[in-house]
C-alpha cells in the first residue's frame, strides 16, 4: 500500500457567518504523487491550499506525514512542505538571489559548506548560475518564478504546492522547471501538487482532481480523466494533445488517448 502523505477527513471551513465553502471535505493524497488541482475561478483551489499550509484553521482533521497540522507541529510541517503562490515577488526575502536562496537552509540550520554546495547544485539544474548576484526584483518574471520554485526546493522538502506559479515561465523554463519536477518525483519521492487553470499543465501530472465550489466533482489518474471527453463538457478546453487523440480515435487512427506529441506522430507514421 502507498502511503498516504496529506490526509484530509471531514474537513470543514467558511470565510463568512453563514456559507461553508468546504463542507466534510476529504482528500488523500499519496506519497511521491504528481496532483494537478482544476477548477472554475473561486472553486476553492487556492483556499484549500492555504489550509494545507497552515494559513487558514479548518475544522476537521489534516496530516502531514502524520503529524496533525496545527500550532504543535507547523514548524515539524514547514520543513515537509514547501509552498509557492502566484506572485513570485511576495516570496523574496534576500536582496540577491543567492541570499534568497541561502534563507531557507539558514533558517534550517546548514552549515556554510552544506549552503554553498546546495546552492551551487540549484542554482545549476535551474540555470541561475548568471544570475545568482542580481536582486530579484529585477528579475523577469519567468526567472522570477524560477527563482521561487528552485529556493522552495532547495532544502529537498517531501511536498511541494504550487498554486499557480508557473503561468509566467517562458515556454523554454517550463519546459525544464517541469523536468526538474519529474527528477525530483522520480529520485526523491517528492509529492507534487500543482494548481492550475491551464489544462494543459495537467498533461505532466499522474492525477488529476476537479473542484467546483469547495466539492471534488473528478479525483482520478490522468488517463482515466482524458479516457473520454468529460471534461470538455463541464466547459473546460481541453488539452491540444487530448483533443486530437480524441479526433483521430473517431477515425480509428489511434486506439487510445496520448499525452504526447512524438507518441502520435510514431503511432500515425511509424
Ligand atoms: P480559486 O482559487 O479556485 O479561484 P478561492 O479559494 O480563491 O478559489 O475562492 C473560493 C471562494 O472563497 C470564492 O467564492 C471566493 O470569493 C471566496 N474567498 C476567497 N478568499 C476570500 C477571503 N479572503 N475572504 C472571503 N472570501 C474569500
């Protein structure tokens, strides 16, 4: 059996007097997983990511690794799960990118040598190397989410949350923030949950889940989701890729659907 990383049981939260916008709510989440998190605008996506991060009390019951998320054990929590928002200049905290980067392992007790080799390997998979001096404020915005996305990973924590801080990388930092995730996955057990608008980014995940005012209306694994047109008729554009599959498979020119291009292309003209 999997274990299971974030636990959410009959979990319950309003901003307001009156109207719950979780109600019982419950999630699991495995270890080592890759979640992408789907919704129309205020379905609660971001809500549910800043309970899971201790932001917001629910009631019910949340664990991280096992320990109840509350006031006892946040500091235990924030060393397992790193956490970035959609806007990359609230997350700088150094004057130089490499200070910024440095923060988390001083907070977390690294010695200098320990620092400037995590930093070195970082820096190099996320190709900050010429930018390591600058302020990041004056940063572009894709090596600003980038900038955020490696410091969150620096410390190699076992979840990272990402609600929408991807949608400003240029098509070529995409492309490698998305295989440094998969690396990541892959050697270290992270678990990645990443919320989107996008449904093309969904194409990287292993599960998907749908919101809709507070409630999971889909929880399943990608190819389960994309079997048949679904989503597409709750409104939602689905990706290129999954389309065209769906095109060819009316034609019998595929038999299943595909989440990448080359896989098509060997598949029409092998
Ligand atoms: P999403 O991330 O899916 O767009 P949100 O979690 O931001 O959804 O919002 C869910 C609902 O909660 C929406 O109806 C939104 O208006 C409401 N909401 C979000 N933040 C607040 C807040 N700080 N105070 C009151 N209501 C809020």
């Amino acid at each position: 059996m999997e274990k299971s990383i974030i636990k959410i049981v009959n979990m319950s939260f309003k901003y307001n007097k009156e109207d719950y916008l979780f109600r019982n709510f419950n999630l699991d989440i495995k270890e080592g997983s890759f979640t992408t998190i789907i919704g129309k605008n205020g379905s609660g996506k971001s809500t549910l990511a800043k309970i899971l991060i201790g932001l917001y009390k629910a009631e019910g019951y949340i664990t991280i690794d096992g320990y109840l998320l509350n006031d006892f054990y946040i500091k235990k929590i924030r060393r397992i799960f790193s956490a970035c928002f959609d806007n990359a200049d609230n997350h700088f905290i150094g004057e130089t990118v490499k200070d910024d980067l440095a923060f988390t392992l001083e907070n977390l007790g690294y010695s200098k040598k320990e620092m400037i080799s995590s930093i070195n390997t970082i820096a190099k998979k996320f190709k900050l190397e010429n930018i390591l001096e600058e302020s990041p404020e004056k940063l572009n915005n894709s090596e600003k989410e980038k900038v955020m996305i490696a410091s969150s990973l620096i410390h190699k924590p076992q979840i990272l949350l990402l609600d929408e801080s991807i949608y400003k990388l240029n098509s070529s930092d995409k492309k490698l923030v998305f295989k440094i995730l998969k690396e990541y996955q892959k050697e270290y057990k992270l678990t990645i949950i990443l919320i989107t608008h996008d449904l093309e980014d969904t194409l990287i995940s292993d599960n998907i889940i749908l919101l809709d005012k507070g409630k999971i209306i889909l929880n399943d694994t990608k190819e389960k989701i994309y079997e048949d047109e679904k989503l597409e008729k709750l409104g939602f554009n689905l990706p290129f890729i999954v389309k065209l599959s769906h095109n060819l498979m009316l034609y019998n020119l595929l038999d299943k659907v595909y989440f990448d291009s080359k896989e098509v292309m060997d598949k029409l003209w092998p």
